[in-house]
C-alpha cells in the first residue's frame, strides 16, 4: 500500500483554497496538448510555452502531469473556467472516484492502479481528473509516467471512431483505459491468492500470516478506490447533459459493465482471501496441535518406563526380582513390550 | 473450480477488439441450423456451407459451438448486425450473466454449469450466448458438447408450444433449460453436504479441512455467475420490447420464481456450508483436547508413582521401610491403591 | 429436518410437465367436497365418485390430500382451468411460499410446519396449495392428515362471518390456520432452547455440539420456509384482484402482522442459538483448560520432588545429609513443607 | 428477562377470539376516568360502577390496568366501537409494537420497559396499548403499577397544553412517557458496561461469563420491543388523519427523534457488549495461557535437574565424580546454577 | 471516550423543560456578537450587556459558549422564536447530528470532535448548535474555548466571500470548519493504527489488547457522531428553504463530498482496526504456542535421558553393562548422541 496521504487543507481555512496534498513527484509539470480532427493529429509539449487559445476545428486535448505547480493549475482553472472547488478536489491526490457535471462541463476524478509482485503484491494508485468541455478534454496526472499512452497511439493511427467523435469519445476512451488496467490489477491478485494457497496448503509459517493481512490491507486499498465506481460511472451512464448524446450510452454502459464485474470480482477476491484466512488458521492450529500431542505421546510413554526404572532402584532390602537370574534382561523385555504396547495403541487411535 | 479465464483485452484497445479468452476447447467451430414452423422441422450442418439468407416462413436457430473461430463470429456479427460491444461479451467466456436490449433484438449471456462428483465435488462452467431477433436466434456455445439436446428433440417431436410459438418462446426454452441444470448441480451439491456431515460427526481428518474449503470456493464459484441472475432474469420478465409478447409473461416468470427457488437455495448451501466448518472446528478442537487429556492423565498418575519410586530408592542411613519384611509388596499395594485411587477421581470428574 | 426432496422435471422437458417430487405418501387421493351456505353445510368424501359440476348457491370448497394421482391432478387442472405451471407447482413438494394472481383466480403456495420433540427437536413441513376462485377454493394437501379439521368445525357450528362471507374469506381462514400453526412450532422450539441452555450451563457434553448443529439446521428449514412469506402475504393484503374485497383487508392484515412477528421471532431464535453456541464454546473450552490445569498443577508440584528423592539417591561418596539421624524424616518433613507451600501458593494464585 | 409469554389463540379458532396470555397480574382489573378541560380536572376510580356514557365538552381518558377480565375488556370494546382484532391484539401481551389507524380512532400498542440492577441486570416489560377517539383516550395497562402517575400530576397541575389540547396531545404525552423511560433503561444498562468492563480488566473469571451471556439475551429482548419503534413513530409522525392536525406534528417529531436516538444507542451498547465479549475471551485465553506457560516452564526446569541426579545415582563400578571430595556439594553448585541460567534465560525470553 | 452524559429530562416532564445535561463546564456562558457587512466588522463581548435588538443593515452572529445559564437561553429562546424543543436538543449536549427546517430558520446540531495522543488515542467531542435565521446567525458551544476562532480571522481580514454572503454563508463556513477538523482526527487515528500495527508485529503483549479495545471504543464513539452526518448534510443540501439559495448548493455539495470521504475512511479504519485485532491473536497465540512448544520439546527430551539413567540406578544383581571398563563414559556417549539426534530430529521438523 502506497504511504497514505494526509488531507492538505487548514481547518476553517476558505473553500477553493489550493493545497497539494501529494509527495512532490514531478519538478516542473509536464503539459502537453493534442490537437486533433478527422484529418489531422498534432501532439506537442507546452513546456515554456503559452496555453493555446484557439479551440476551434477539433478536439484539443490538454494533458497536465504533475501537480506541484499550484500556479499553472490555477492558471488554467482560470482560462477554462473550472470552479476553484474541483481543482481543490485535483489536487487533493487522495480523493474518491467522483463524477460531477456542471453548466460547463463534466468533471471525474479515478484512481489508476497498478500492481507490482517483486516481493509481495503491492497497489500503487495515481489520481487521474478529467475535465471535459465543448471542445477540450483537460486531464490532470499525479505523475510524469504517461497513464494514456495508448490512447495517443490509436489518435495516431486515424482509425477508429476515436478520430471522428470528439472531446466525449475521448473522455470515455481515457476512462475505459483505466477501468481496463484494473482487470490487470485484479488478475495480479488472483495470481496472489492462487501462490498462498499453495504455501498455506504446503508450507505455512509465521510470515504466511502477515502475507495474508498485508494482502487484507491491499484489498482494503482496493476497494476504497473502486466501490464507489459503481455511483460513478452509473451517474455517468444517466446524464442527460449535452456533453453525453445518446450515441455514448452504448459505451458508458459497457464500461458500467465492466466495473460491475470489477466489483465482483472483489468482492469474490475479499471472500477468497477470508476463506484462505481460516484455512490458514486451522491448518497452523491442526499442524501445532499434532506437533504437541506427539511431545506428550513421547513423554506419556517414558514417563512410566522411568518409574518402573525407579522401582528397581529401591534399597527394599528384599525385592525377589532382583536376585532373579536374568532379572535385568526381563526387566528390558517387559519395558520394550509396555513401550511398544503403548505406541500400538497410540498409533491405533491416531494420536501420533 | 475450473481454470480462471484471464481477461483478454489489451488495455486502451479500442472497444470491441475481439480477442477469445477461453481455452482453445474446439479446433474448428461447430455451427448447425435448425429451421422450423408448424409443419416442418429441418436440421442441418453449416460446416464448410455459407450462412444462410432466407429467414421467413419459419424461425431460423443457428447454434456456434466453439469461439476461437474469430473470423466466423466477426461474420456473424456483421450478417445479423450485432454490434462490436456483444460480440466483445459473447468471446470472453468469464462473463457475468446479463440481459440487454436493443433495437434489433435481445441478448443474453449465461454460464452453463454442471457438477462432477467423481472424487472432489467440481462444477464446470460453459459460457452460452443468446440473441434473439425477429425471425432468428443465434446461440453460442463454448464447447463442442451440445447443451440443448434436449430442446431440438422437443422441435422433433413436433408436439407442444414450441414449434408454432416462434423465436422468443425458443429463447424461453433454451433459458429455462439452462437454469434446470442449476437445480441438478445444487441436488449433487446437497448430496456432497450430505456426505461431508456424515465424515465430520463419524471421522473428521486433516482432509475434511481442505475438503470443506475447496467446497466453499466452488460455492463462491456458484454464487458469482448465479446470483445475477434474478436481475437478468428480471429484466427479462419486465421488459416490453417487442420481442417479449404477453402471452411469455407466464413463461418468463416461472423461470424468475425458479431462479429466486435457486438463489434461496445457493443462500440455504451457504449456511449450512458454514455451520459444517463449525462443526469440523468444534469437532476437531474437541477431539485433539480429549488427546491431550487423556495423555496428561496418565502422565498425572505416573509423575507421584515416580516420586515414590524415588523416595526408596534414596540412600539415607535409616528407612524404616526398608526394612520391614514385606515392605517391598506393602509398597506394591500402596503404589497401585493410589494409582487406582487417582483413575477413580479422575473417572469421576469425567476426565479421562 | 425431513428429508430433501429433490427436483423432479427432467432438464429441458417442456414447462409444464406434471412429476410428483414427494414421497408417495398416500396411495390413492382423498378428495372431499364441502359445500356451505348461510343455511346449509354438506360435507362429504368423492371417493368413487365424479367431481361435482354445479357450484352455484354457495361456497364450494374441494380437499384433495395425497398428489400421487397425477391423473386426477391433470383432470381437476383441466376441470377448473388452471394452468399446466400452476399444477407443476403444486406437484413439486418442496416449493417455497408464492402468491399468484390470474384473471381466473388466485393462487398461494404454503408449507404447513408442524415440530415434535420426542428425542430432538424435529421440524415436519407439508406443502399446502389454496386455489382460490369466485365459488370455489379448492386445497391440495400433500399429506392424509387433515390441516384442516378446524375450520371444518367452524363451519360445521354455522356461527361466525365464516357460513356468511364466501369463498376468500375461506381462503383467509385457511392461511390463518397454518400461520397460527407457526407459533406453536416457535413456542416448541423457545422450550427446547430454554432446556438447552440449562443444558450447556449446567452439563455441556459432547452431544450438546450436535443438539446445537441439528437445531441450527432445523431453524435454517424453518427460515427457508417463513422468510418469503413476508412478501406472499403483502401481495395478499396489498392486492386489489375481484377475489379480495375491501372487508377483507382488516383481515389479511392481521395475517400480516402475525407474519411480521413471526419472523422476528425467527430472527430473535436465531440470535439466541448463536447466543448459546458462543456460550458452549467458552464454556467446553473453560472447562478444558481448568481441568488440563489442575493436572499440570499436580505435575508441577511432583516432580520437583522427585528430583529431591533423586538427590537422596545419588551414590556420592560423602552425602552429609545420608548421615543425620533422623535424616529421612526431616526429608519427609521439608517434602510436604514444599509441596504444601507450592499447593497454597498456586491456590493462592488461583491456578487450582 | 421476564418469562415469554406464549401465544394464546387456539390455532384455527375464529380471528377476534380473546384469550389473555399475560399472567394473572391483577385480580379484577383498575379502572379510572380522568376527565379534564381548560377549565376542570376529575379522577375517580369506576371499580364497581357502569362505564361513562357523556364524553361531551371535555376530554375523557379510561385507563383499564389489568387485563384478566375479558368481559370488561369486550364490554369496552363494544362501548366504544374496537374491532375484535385490536382487542386480541390488547390481550395477546407480548405483541411487537404497531401503529394502527381506523376510521374510528387511532391504536398503539407499545411495550413499556423498566430496568431492575440487584443482582442481575433485569428488563421488565409491560405492554402498554392506547386508542385514541375524537374525545376519548383508552389505555390498557398490564399491571396494576401505574405507568402515568406524572402524566396525571400534570393533568392536575392545570398547567402547560396538556389541559388544552385535547385527546391527541394527551396520547402524545403517554407516548412521549413511555420513550422517556427508555432512556432511563439504557442509563443503566450503561452503567452495567462500565461495570463489565472493570470486572473484565480485572477480574474476569468463570461467573462473567453467564453475565455477559445474560446481557446479550437482555439486549436481545430489548431490541425485539425497540428496533419496530421506528416504523411505528414514523406512522404516526405522517398520518394524515383527522386525529393527527397539524401543530401535533412538532411533538411527533421530537418522539420520532428520541426514538432514532434509542436506537443508536442500542446499537452501540450492543457493539459495545460485543467487544466486551471479545475482550473477555482473549483476557481469560491470556491468563489460561501464561499460567500453563509458568507451570510448564517450572516442569522444564526440575526435569533435566532430575536427569542430573538420576545419573549420580547410577551403579556403574567406576564413576569418578562419586570420589571427589566436595562431589556432592560440587553437584548442588552445578545444579543450581543450571537451574538459575535456565531461569534467566526463560526471564529474558518472557516466558515466566 | 469522554464521560457519558446521561439523559437529563425527567420522564413524564413536559415537552420543552429545559435541563442542561453536559458538566458545568463554563461558570457563566461568554456570549459575543460578531457584527459585519461588506464594509464593516464589529466583536464585541456581551457580558453583563443587554442582548441587541438591532439586526438590520448586514449580518449578526452571536456566539453563546457555555450552557449552563438556562436563563440566559431560555431569554434567547423567546428573543428569537426559538421553539422549546429545539432549545432541549441545544442543551441535551449528547444529541446525535440534527439538520430541522422551520418556518423562521434552520437549526443544526453537530458534534465537533478533537484527538489527543499523549498517552492513548482519546477523542473529546463539544456539542455544537447552529441556529441559521434571516439576518442572524446564533451558534452555541458546549465549552469556553472557541472553536470558530479561524472563520474570526476570516471575517476581520475582509476578504473573500464570507463578508459579502451573508448568513447562510457564514452557517455553512461553520459547518465546513466543523467538519475539515473531523479529518485532522481520523489523520491522528491513521497514525495510532500504523503504531499499532508497528507494536503488534514487534512487541505484542497483553497492554496491547487493551489499546485495541481503547481504539474500538473510540472508533465506536467517532461513528456514532458521525454516521448521522450523511443524511444530516444532505437534507441541508437538498433543502429548498428560502435560506438555502441556489449559489449555496455548490458550497454544500463540497460539505456532503467531504462527509462521504469521512465516512467511508472511518469504515475502512474500522476494517483496519479489525484487521488488527486478527493479526494481534494469531501473533499473541502463534508465539504462546511456540514457547509452550520449546518447553515441551526441552522435556520430551530429558524424560527419556532420564529413564536411562533410572535403569542403570537398578539394583539387579547383574546387569553387565555396570561392569564395562568405561560404561559410565560410553553411558555418557550414547546419552549425549541421543539428545543430539532427538535435537536434530525436532530441528528439521521446525518443532524447535
């Protein structure tokens, strides 16, 4: 799980007012902008240079990554009218799935995740905000990794309908994306469960245990994160604003689809991991349980061997046993037999 | 629990790429035409043949069985105007189950089950699309085996509603097939509960364990692709798209009664499914305790024995005992009295 | 809990098909036909005899006990048109609750409980279905034994609104019965908890665990049962069919009422055998871990002094101790000095 | 818990039958007229007198404390219009709380609860019902105890609406009495908590237990006469009878509110009790555990301390420690010093 | 958790008897009035001055810290035309979050809440009621320290909306301000579980328990204040109240998200904290068992080294081993490779 980050505003303090709430990933924010209609694409950096002005005859999309510069942020809040509320929810990098239309457009905040297995499973997450208006998508990043890079390459392509169905299309294909890398996720963690179940069946230990819980932890993360997709994209899917034709439904219920079975399989995940869980406790208990009871089994059987041992050790000063011929000898047949009369029994009734 | 199907799409792929996601389970697919109305029924192989053009006078029924033929589907997409998003749902075989309507028609995805019982209990899913359209329904199935035998001997036999009630009483009928397996696969589950209950009271193992879990992960298995299914079915049963007259009414709402028959069911095999572990736990805890019990008595009455043993044996210039004529079988009595008088106690106080 | 009762109809046979799922538990049906007016009550058995034809000038209510018949079923089906999935319902024993309305009539499935508790508390259900029409009301009992007997008498003693108020107020009087008959299974099953806590408290065995595993299964029967009942008797009350006049609500929501408390009292019988399962656990593991205490107490005491025995035994060349006069009684002495300090210690402490 | 109740109608007998379930409380049931106005207030007992018949310029409460006569109780309810089926619902003493509204007049029936902490901590249950008419209000008091003794101070007191507002403000204020006393009921059980909580941390032993356990069956029996409050105030708050004006809505409000609150509060003590079960189960698994952990560390020290002097007591012919000079004493010395290490070590380790 | 402040109304008192619940925390109540408009900013404390009369020309906000002068609220009561009622929630310091519209404003109860962690995690909470009117804002604090000091400073500096939005504004600043603070507390709880966390995996021990069942209570304690704030801040966001104007809803809206983001956190940090309590018995039993293990193992070994040495303490008269040159060596050697291999046995067996 990602180092939590903490809520960035001063109690009390006026609402809109801009606080960073992440680790400062990027020095400089990394803009750039793609300009594109049914003939043309264009792609270039904006570093240094002015925002565009000019929005007319296409599609622009503006790609913010990297979020510490709360003045360019501000700036473009300003030229595209955004409300100084919802780039306060930009740049609080902690926030939950949310959709929210406005007169002047549609604004979405996700998380996309990913998953690393090195050593143990682990989630990382980064705020993607989606703004959409007339003409422009204006998406913001936590980090400089490019989140969307194969969205560019089917812009490139000029095929598709990706080229022809303005700012909306592109706004959904940028969601499917990540709704798409979380099967990814989801897929890592099956491949998890399917590694802990064998260690739990074959080799449990002590560091299985805070496996489990550190996986517990993950689904937690997880799950904060996606179940309130659902409202989301739902809210999405049954807008009636202009910037949502009848012509998306289509897709916005496909990528409903999707995160319903998202959630699913979560939610199966969860129920996975608890059952490993009890597995994991009965098998440790069972396996420590034998353990001990084959201890007591050895000492439940020495411990008379060792009293009729003392027995013959006594100073009585008439034992008869004592003075029999091959007395010693009889003693060991006799202590052999009991042994092995016990473990017999013991055996015969599964206790070792 | 068969194999988990790995979600297929690459992620930002345009929507509707279509990529199989089940195991390759036929080399060629197996499509077949049953053409009926009330007075003829015909049934055919398409294989190596084209598709056909002729749909009136009668309902069409075209059965795919085996999807890694991608091509194939793509045709039929394009043949009866299915769009890229259904065709995207009908190829990846790890679907949940869903209604949906359009325009020109219904579709509907189901899994298939059916359970072995040879030595683990194991259900086995079989993806099955339906599409309903005016004169045609087209059906896809995963595997090779044909799921409806049973339906084209009913159009065989030439009695009953289904060969002069048309396309949407076939669909009713393929549907309600399907959900009569669910009762046979929860009827061989209720007999594995059965056994498992005997096993835990009478001889409760290491393996009841692992048996108990793999249990509860084939009812997780059960759940996820059954209890969607009283909203699909729902949906089904409200809908007044065109392709669902009045008179399916009736129909459809005994296949919802038998699916809130079967989730009541599932939720009842949940339960007791639970109240087994307990059992096994309680069972188990319990047995091992009584082990532990019974060895700790014995080790109880030998450790004093032992003691006395010792005190004989101790060379102290002057014991009485010693020296007495029969002390060595006064001792004998004295040891076995007290040994007898500790299993006595211990008897009594339901210990041993 | 009786015993399962499986699903009949073959997989894929058309709907419809009549298949007794019950056990065959009356060789030949038993129809009676009671006949009432505000004057006249005649009742009689239709043994041999054809089914009546004239239902006008009162209330004709038809018994029929035992489904094995599926003949008779089939002809009562056609006789009063009912439909063929309605009659599916009422041949399959094991249906949960439903309520129906049709333009012919209405339609309500029950399971009639009853509980004996000769050795363990056991739960028998029969299936009940009440086809009500605008003279008619015709029952099905699964089994010989009359539900019934009651509201004969009732109807026998020609006083209350029963002679004067037609076929739904029988209908009404009906469902009433059975539901009465549930608080006397509830009440069976409240003494049978009551003694089972003073079981527990007072002498909690090995055979408790299973008293309390086979009444959890019995209150999952019951459940199954009366949770969907709920919603049958609302659709009841809340119906504003022909058959269910205005004077009939105050009636059915008494009905309801009873229904409501009922499952509350389920719920609350639910709570209470967690309540006492959670109580036999601490109290089998207290009682476990006291006695495995007082054992590991009397060990901890002897065999310390045994290694003094040992001590004493011990050959070394100049042991002063050996030498004392009354050496072996002081030994004797500080023994039980030990052993009695150790015993007021670990009393003290409480281990004991 | 006071003693259940059992469900008293004969099963099958006519709806409206009385039969009174409660136990006997009160030999011939109490009966009092208040009469008051604006102006006047009249109490008088009508123990041995006929039941009013002028109920004009004023408002008249009848409150019947006993309910063992069901001749009154009939006579009432013809007096004054009752359905049979409220009746049955007045005598059936352990009915849930329900609202009710009529043509006639508007029904409660509420469970009024005391609390007892002598020994135990103890709910006392009283049903309490109430008709409320266009000038009359009605209760009907299990017990002989008058629940309203403040209410008639009050009344008496000439002060504040009460004298007013005629029949429906007084209904409020018996309510408004009843919920009152809730809080009181869980003042205490609060206190009770605390109480359990010390005793837990510091001397949780096998009697805490079966407190807890009663607690819970309390707290049970509790929410059985809390959780339907809801429903039943949030009836009476948005009826829009005749009975209900406007300016009521206000003090409905503020019953509905406290009644949300007791439920809150129930909820969180039954949390609260959950985690003292919780707590007290690994406090009682923690001192079990650590004292078998000293008992056994005790064992583990005496036991190779015994082998020691086992091996100095063995006969072989030559063994050269028996010769030395100081051998025993040397021995002691060893010995003790092992036995010290040993101590140390298992100190170190915390295990003693 | 802060004292528990106990129900205050005597049951039976009217509606509206105004008794202050909280400790007395104040001697007497601070009252100040904050007057200001566009252009002017007035503080001014009131004490031993007369309450104002004069209300027009811009806002007043007056501020009542301390409770427990009922005269002083009853005056303010009847200034303003505040229903008794409300005055009893005002003074009932225990009362769950309340949002109430009446005709002449708006009235708001909530709970502020601050964390300390000096020695354990602990949450204090002070009852904060904010009456909402047309020109006028009167906030009153269960205690004397100022929890609004920040929106003081907001006013003064003259900048932003608040000076210019008049009353509902300022409410709502009040309101964020409250519920901004509610994060800084679950940040505090966020950093107690990750020390938790911390402890459990280095240092479990049995203080540890008691920390867990601390920060249940507490969390127990922050959901009861604050799982009521959902539906309390949507009403306030859904009102159509003349003092909710349309340019409020975006403010609110951003409240409601806040309050969703808090619930959701304190639900994920009760998983958490559950996730814990798991983690720490697994820890605490997993290492009381290993320890119990190695004690054991400590004594399977020697019991039987110790019957070795029994048999060769035996008086027979010839046992031939007792005569070897070396016996008491070669006993010495096989003694030492038995515990050797006894050792290496449990070793590999992970029993050690």
């Amino acid at each position: 799980m990602a180092k939590k980050k903490r809520f960035g505003k001063k109690p009390g303090a006026p609402p809109g007012t801009l606080v960073f709430t992440g680790e400062k990933k990027v020095d400089y924010p990394y803009v750039t902008r793609d300009f594109y209609n049914e003939n043309d694409y264009t792609h270039e950096s904006l570093k240094g240079k002015e925002l565009p002005n000019d929005f007319e005859g296409g599609t622009t999309w503006l790609d913010v990554r990297g979020l510490s510069d709360i003045g360019l942020i501000e700036q473009i809040g300003k030229k595209f009218d955004i409300h100084p509320l919802i780039l306060e929810d930009v740049l609080n990098t902690n926030h939950r799935p949310k959709y929210e239309e406005y007169e002047e457009g549609i604004f979405l905040v996700l998380q996309s995740l990913t998953a690393t297995r090195d050593k143990n499973f682990q989630v990382q997450s980064e705020q993607v905000s989606i703004f959409l208006k007339d003409n422009v998508v204006i998406t913001f990043q936590e980090k400089e990794e490019d989140v969307f890079e194969s969205i560019r390459e089917r812009l490139n392509n000029a095929k598709g309908r990706i080229r022809t169905s303005g700012p909306n299309y592109l706004a959904y294909a940028l969601l499917d994306n990540i709704i798409d890398n979380y099967f990814i996720v989801l897929d890592h963690l099956d491949l998890e469960l399917e590694d802990l179940e064998m260690e739990i069946l074959n080799d449990a230990s002590n560091t299985t245990k805070s496996k489990i819980y550190q996986l517990k932890q993950e689904l937690l993360y997880l799950r904060k994160y996606i179940s309130p997709l659902r409202e989301t994209t739902a809210k999405f899917l049954r807008s009636d604003h202009r910037l949502v034709p009848e012509f998306m439904k289509i897709y916005l219920n496909d990528v409903y689809d999707h995160v319903i079975q998202i959630l699913d399989m979560v939610e199966n995940q969860r129920d996975l991991l608890n059952g490993l869980y009890d597995l994991f406790l009965s098998e440790i208990s069972f396996r420590m349980n034998s353990v001990m009871q084959v201890l007591t089994v050895i000492s439940t059987i020495f411990i008379p061997l060792g009293f009729f041992a003392g027995v013959y050790g006594m100073n009585f000063h008439y034992i008869p046993e004592l003075n029999f011929k091959y007395g010693y000898f009889i003693f060991w047949i006799c202590i052999i037999s009991l042994a092995a009369a016990l473990l017999y029994v013991f055996k015969r009734k599964k206790w070792l």
